[in-house]
C-alpha cells in the first residue's frame, strides 16, 4: 500500500473515492490546488487511518489491533439499515413534507458528526508542522485535509440517506432520484463548508487559550440552533386530515433562514408547478451554495497558516476548584483513586480535543428535554391541571450523552503519555478507571440532570423528588455498565483517528434501546406500584455503592 503512496502500485487496486476524485482534478487545479501533491497527501491519510497502534501490554487486548481496514466505511451498513425508518415519509403524498423532513434529518447528521468527530482533525496542527515546512502551498494543505474529511462526510451522509434514495426513484420518478442524488452531496459539501468558513473567521481574529474556548461554545451554539431548526421545522406542516395524510405547509418570511428549505424547493416545483416561494428558495439555495464556494475558496489556506496560535496559548497554573476538591475527598476510597480523579478532571478541564469532540453531543442532549419541557406549558391550563408526571421522562434523554461519554474518554491528543502506565501497579485500571467514570458523572452528567430536574421541581413541587433522585441513579448505574462494556484499554490512551469517527453513533444506536425498555419500565413501576419508589432507591443505593468501591476489579 506504502508503493501506491508514491506512483509504483499496481493502479487496479485504488480505492472508489481516489478515482473519483481523480475526475475532480481539472477543478482542483483552477482552484490553485496542486493536484498531484494533494493526493499523495490524502492517499496517506487514508492509510494511516486504517492502522491503528497495538494498545498497551498487559492492560488491554485486541488480537486484531493492527489489522489495516478502515473501520468507519466497514460500518456504514448499519446506518443504510437504520434509514429504513425514514421509509414512512413517503405514506404522505406530499413532496415537500417528504423531503424537509429528510433533509433536516440528514443536516442534523451531518453538522452533529463533522462538529463531534471531525473537528479535532480540522483543527490539527500537525499538518502545518510536517507539511508546511515543505514546498507545498497552505491552499494544497486545506484542500488535503477538507477531501480527506469529505471523503468520510459524503460517504456518511448517502448511508445515512440510503433508503430514501432508493425509495424516491420508486415512488417520485427518476428525476426526483437523481435530484435528491445530487442535493444530498450537496448537503454534505455545505456542512464541510460552513464549518471550515465559521473556524477560519474564528481563527483569523482570536488566539491561543481564548480561541479554544471560541471554538468549543461556538459547537454548543451551533448544536442548539440545530435542535431549534428542527423543532421550528415541525411548526412548518399541519396535519389536516391523518386518514388521508394531508398535509398541509404554512410558510411565512421567516421560514426562509431554515435553509434545509432551500433544498426541498426543487422538489416543490417538481410537484406543484411554478410558485414564487419556491423559485425563491431555490434561487436562495444557487446563491447560497456560490457563496460558501467563495467563501471556501478564499479562507481554505488561512486555517492552516492560523492553526499555529492553537499552541501559542499560555498555559494558565492549574487549579483545583471546590468542586473538585470535594467530591475528589467524597467519591474517591484510596490515594491512588484520588490521584486519578484529579488527573482525569485536569485532563478534561484543559484539553481542547476532548471538549470538540464531547461538548456538542452534550449541548444536543441537554437542548432536546428543554425544548419539549417548554412546549409542554402551552395553553391556559395551569401547571397543577397538566398530567405532571409526563414531565419524569424528560431527565431521562440527558442519558443520551453516555455512549459519547464513554467514547471521548478512550481518546486523547497526549496518547503517547500512556507509556507511564507500564510503571503503574498492576491493579491501577480498576482505580482508574473509577475514578474516570465518577468525574464524568459528577462533572458531565450531573449538571445536566440536575438543572432539568430542578425546573420539574419548582413547577410541580417536590412530590416526584424520589422518583428524580432514582433516575439519578439508574443513570449513575447505566454509566458504569456502559463504561465497562465500551474500555477495552485505559483511558485517553489511544490516538483518535478518523476511521473511527462514528463510533459515539454507533454507540448510541446500540445504547439506545435497551436503556429506553429499563427508563420506561422503573418510571411505570414507580408510577403504578404504591411505594415502589421507596424500594428502588434502596436498590439503586447498593448498586452505586458497589461499583464505586469495587467496580472495574476485574
């Protein structure tokens, strides 16, 4: 594979994407990319991303760690099967509710993994380090890294969009598939764009420790705008008649910044003829989709050759808070489980990686129960008069952020540190990884079902406080079980790659099910079982105590 890097490999066995953008050459080259320097360097990427380093002797194993196989395309099939929920757009006869419906899912996707998965590889600096001390130009660079993510971005997105691909060619017609082809690339070169356009204008005008902290709220910001926009999106369809499945859309001015709009107004004139909304939104859509080339085009080269202030922050003298300090005093039964509590709670107070990849899957569970709590108190109806006890699922979706929990933490940029461990005792992975796991529920988790179970609280009084402080506990449990079953080594001692970027949605989708049967069965037991509160928490209590004393000993 190395002799295909530098041209005397056997051209047969190239992989589908390099031919492709093979094709792509000519605009590169318009551009002022360097085509040939560009793909070498993109050729060896994608090598480097289907090897993965052997984890530690002794405290992990993996009989097929070194294996080359790029694990991020060999799992795409499971979100093609997952797509097949999408199939129900298509009982209503209505290609607009169809197609915003799809796409506003598929953006969510998108923006959640290039934010989530893809950022820290956006923001490497090791690019400039190796790269750019050799006669290739910044633009080439950008170009290198913005395909090597896009080549991930684009083949995500078509497995995500699969079946409504398929479907759309059965049920709208050959024009309306390759329309919904070709929108659906275009939906994933807007997400790299917009991305790449929002770091580089933050990277022009901030630096060192500032701009880290940027980048990281700009993530949150722009999880929650999504979440907005797809709750604003159901505001859009009224359904008139479920018999028949009519639909019917209400637009308004204010619609038109719902940009995954832009991309449904093609299929509106498809189906309905010429309307001026949608001759507007597709203009939108054209200009939209210029600007962003332009954008692209003239910020490509700055992310690199801004990327150096990233390491020219000055390191602040760490400190330990009060909150830190006490719950390290509280939660930790040995030295060696206090030391680690502190170390992993430093690690990811300061490290930029592990905020990128965790904070947006956090803001995105943490908006959701939000969102439906407010839209909850509409109407005339007093607080008392609602069925309150509704209100005990919403802590509960703040679970969601577990699996990325239980990923970020196998990850870190200081990867190579781990060689310390070898020195440690042979008993330090249980400690450690104890201590990981209360920091993560104490610091992560904790504040965000803490603040949404003191909202149901003010409004409904403290009648279901044992039922809040149970779910608090079942999800300190459900932390550990899926702590367990995710760490096949130590914690923050692999080198995150970008092979491996779905593997907090693959997670999740794993995550999901089970713990939504176990959430709904103890709030439906607390709920029509007298007492039964009283005897969960009495359960739950010794299961907590347990795997904080001796969980992860073996």
């Amino acid at each position: 594979m190395m002799r295909n890097v530098f041209g005397t490999g056997e051209q047969a066995k190239e992989p589908v994407y390099l031919k492709l953008i093979d094709k792509l050459a000519p605009l590169y080259t318009k551009v002022g990319v360097d085509y040939r320097q560009m793909r070498t360097i993109l050729e060896m990427k994608m090598t480097m991303d289907s090897r993965k380093e052997a984890v530690i002797q002794g405290m992990g194993s993996n009989a097929k760690q070194n294996e080359e196989k790029n694990h991020f395309f060999s799992s795409l099939w499971v979100y093609a099967i997952i797509s097949v929920f999408l199939l129900f757009l298509f009982v209503y006869d209505n290609w607009v509710f169809q197609y915003t419906t799809y796409f506003s899912y598929i953006f969510i996707m998108l923006f959640s993994t290039m934010l989530a998965n893809f950022s820290n590889i956006l923001l490497d600096t090791k690019d400039a380090e190796l790269i750019g001390t050799k006669p290739v130009s910044q633009k080439t660079i950008g170009a290198a890294k913005a395909t090597h993510i896009g080549i991930y971005l684009v083949s995500f997105t078509f497995a995500v969009g699969l079946a409504v691909m398929l479907a759309t060619f059965y049920f709208n017609g050959i024009l309306a598939g390759v329309l919904i082809i070709f929108l659906t690339f275009l939906s994933s070169l807007w997400a790299l764009g917009l991305t790449i356009i929002m770091y580089s204008t933050v990277l022009k005008h901030f630096d060192g420790e500032k701009l880290k902290n940027i980048i990281a709220y700009s993530q949150i910001g722009v999880s929650i705008f999504m979440v907005m926009g797809y709750y604003l999106m159901g505001q859009i369809f009224e359904v008139i008649d479920p018999e028949t499945f009519l639909v019917e859309m209400n637009l308004s001015v204010g619609h038109a910044l719902l940009f995954p709009m832009w991309f449904v107004a093609p299929f509106g004139l498809l189906q309905e003829g010429i309307q001026t909304v949608y001759i507007v939104y597709t203009l939108f859509l054209i200009a939209g989709t210029v600007v962003i080339g332009i954008l692209y085009n003239v910020n490509s080269d700055k992310i690199d050759s801004n990327l150096q202030k990233m390491d020219k922050a000055k390191a602040k003298p760490s400190s330990r808070s009060f909150l830190e300090n006490g719950t390290a005093k509280l939660l930790s039964f040995s030295s060696l489980e206090k030391a680690y509590y502190h170390f992993t709670w430093q690690l990811t107070k300061n490290e930029r990686e592990f905020k990128t990849r965790l904070y947006p899957s956090i803001a995105s569970a943490m908006i959701f129960p939000l969102f439906m709590f407010f839209s909850s108190l509409r109407g005339d109806q007093p607080i008392t008069s609602q069925n309150t006890q509704t209100f005990l699922y919403l802590p509960y979706f703040t679970m969601l952020a577990i699996p990325m929990i239980a990923v970020a933490t196998q990850f870190s940029v200081n990867y190579k540190g781990r060689w310390l461990f070898e020195l440690s005792p042979k008993h330090a992975k249980g400690p450690f990884l104890r201590a990981v796991t209360k920091v993560m529920l104490v610091k992560i988790l904790l504040p965000m079902y803490g603040l949404i179970s003191l909202l149901i609280l003010i409004l409904t009084g403290f009648i279901y406080s044992v039922q809040l402080l149970n779910g608090f506990l079942l999800m300190s449990a459900i932390l550990y079980f899926e702590m367990k079953r995710s760490s096949q080594g130590l914690p923050f001692s692999r080198k995150y790659a970008a092979s491996e970027a779905n593997q907090g949605c693959m997670a999740s989708l794993i995550f999901f099910i089970p713990v939504f049967v176990i959430s709904l069965g103890m709030i439906l037991l607390q709920s029509f079982v007298p007492y039964a509160e009283w005897g969960v928490l009495v359960a739950l209590i010794a299961l907590n105590a347990w795997w904080m004393k001796k969980g992860f000993n073996k």
